[in-house]
C-alpha cells in the first residue's frame, strides 16, 4: 500500500479517536528510547510510553512510516529531543496523523531540549560546507546524566499539567527517580576518576556532552565536518594528533562504521570502542540508569 493511499486512513483514525472519552492512562509517545525511558519513570503506571526511534540506529534518520502516524494519532502527549534532531521526520509524521493535540505549540507537544543549557551553539553563517551542524546547538544532551534529572522534572510539569488528577504520583516518581540518579551518579564519578583527562576521540560529536560531564577531553572527530565522511588526508592528521596526544579511546556509536576508525587505531595505539549513544543502543543498556552503565562499564574496562 502506497503513503499516500495509506494517508486517508490514518486521518480518519485519527478524527475517531479525537472523539474518544478521557484516557484512563496518558499516551505519550517519545522520539527515542531515552525520553521513553524518562517518561515512564516519571509517569509510572498512570502512562503508556512508545517510541519511535530505535536506540542503535541513528535519530537524525528515520523513516517517516504510516505504523508511526498512527502511533501519534492516539497520542495523549508528544515529547520528542529537539534542536532539529528530527526535524527531517517528525513534521511530517505529526502532520500525516492529524492528532490537533500534539502539534508543536499545543499542551500535548513537548521538545525536552528546553530543559537543558545547550553547548556548541554555532555562529556566523550556517551552510552546508561546514557539514549537518545544529543550529541551537548539540542536541545529545541526553548523554549527560544531569540534563536527564532535568528533562525528568520538565516531563513531570507537563504530566501535571494535562493530567492533574495524578499529580501526587507523578511528583512521587519524579523523587524516587531523583534519588535514585544522585546515587547512581556518585558511582559512576567513582569509577570514572581515573578517567578524568584522558584525551580521546569521538566519530560524531555524539558525546561531547558525555565527555563535559565525566571530564574527559575530545581533541577531535572521525567525521571532518559533522556528518561527512572521514578522507584520507583527515585521518592522516587525526591519527598524528592521536599518536602525539596519546589518545585512549576513539569512541564510536553502533549505527557508525568502526571501520573508518581503523587506521587512527593502527597509528597511534587508541583502541576504538563502541558506545551506546542511546538506551536500546547496545546489550545492558535497557534503561536510562542501564545506558550510563553500560558506558562507564567500557570505558573503564576497555570491553
């Protein structure tokens, strides 16, 4: 069945279902496995929380498929990460489900990134010969454990705000996940001190917010230009500043080709690791808790 005759249905299913009776559980759909994660640890069991972007591959691509329309057309709530990180599919997937209450600039509408100070926020003249650069700067501002103790507490304002009636809830799990991070947090710092400066690599500039939370410095990329692929006179340079930087790591995410790492490996004695970027992203990292372990797990083993 093609898009567009597939569109009339979801549009009718969509008018239904704007008709239905109250929900008895907010449905909330979040672009990726990370903002489900924080949804349901704030909704608990007053939410039903599906994603649409899976954790190893890349959120900056996504099918815009009719499955996720009609996932959206029954949503009670839309969160999804911002600073165009969807901006090539989420627009047209709000549009196609005709869901008038989660439209950009509805109560039911919610991009996390307003939560969090944003770094890389680019100046001058933003074109394509300085590669997919972000306007409102790097939108992965998941990877640091404290931008998500603040999309938590956004999500919580806005479960209350549509759902008042379980407000006590909602405040309750926002608590009980606060306390469990400040925790968490602590072990981590732990075992990542003997990381503090140590000089690596990333692909992408994934985890550059990661690196800024747990003190590790990136002295540069894969890609010469975010999203471009590496040359050869690139990997050359990068694999000389590995060698005299005495780089640890070159990190890599699952959806990226570890391949185009190889050679900066060969030059310069960086071990190259892949990194879940996402939860979902790798085995163990099943929830926003099980990502950051996951990652504090290989980066301080190796493996």
């Amino acid at each position: 069945m093609s898009f567009r005759s597939f569109l009339p249905g979801v549009l009718c299913v969509a008018g239904l279902l704007a008709s239905s009776p109250a929900f008895a559980t907010v449905n909330v759909i979040t672009t990726t496995q990370d903002l489900a994660s924080l949804a349901e640890a704030v909704g608990g069991s007053n939410v039903k929380v599906q994603w649409i972007a899976r954790g190893d591959l890349d959120p900056h691509f996504v099918d815009a498929k009719p499955s996720y329309m009609l996932k959206l057309a029954s949503a009670n709530l839309v969160i999804s990460v911002g600073m165009e990180l969807e901006v090539g599919w989420l627009p047209p997937l709000l549009s196609g489900a005709g869901n008038p209450k989660v439209q950009s600039g509805t109560s039911g509408y919610l991009e996390a990134s307003a939560a969090i100070t944003p770094i890389e926020v680019p100046d001058g003249t933003i074109d394509r010969s300085r590669g997919d650069l972000h306007p409102q700067g790097n939108p992965h501002y998941w990877l640091d454990p404290e931008n998500g103790r603040k999309v938590a507490r956004l999500i919580e304002a806005r479960l209350e705000q549509i759902d008042s009636a379980n407000a006590a809830s909602y405040k309750s799990n926002l608590a009980a996940f606060e306390s469990a991070l400040t925790s968490k947090e602590a072990a981590w710092t732990s075992a990542m001190a003997g990381m503090k400066g140590s000089n690596i690599i990333g692909y992408h500039t994934t985890f550059d917010y990661l690196a800024k939370s747990f003190g590790l410095n990136v002295v540069g990329f894969v890609e010469p230009k975010p999203g471009i692929p590496p040359t050869p006179q690139h990997t050359l340079d990068l694999t000389a500043l590995a060698r005299s930087s005495n780089v640890k790591y070159i990190l890599v995410e699952p959806f990226h080709n570890g391949a185009d790492a190889g050679p900066i490996s060969s030059g310069s004695g960086a071990k190259v690791v892949t990194l879940p970027s996402s939860v979902g992203g790798l085995t163990g990292a099943d929830s926003y808790f099980g990502l950051f372990d996951t990652i504090v797990r290989i980066l301080t083993t190796g493996a």
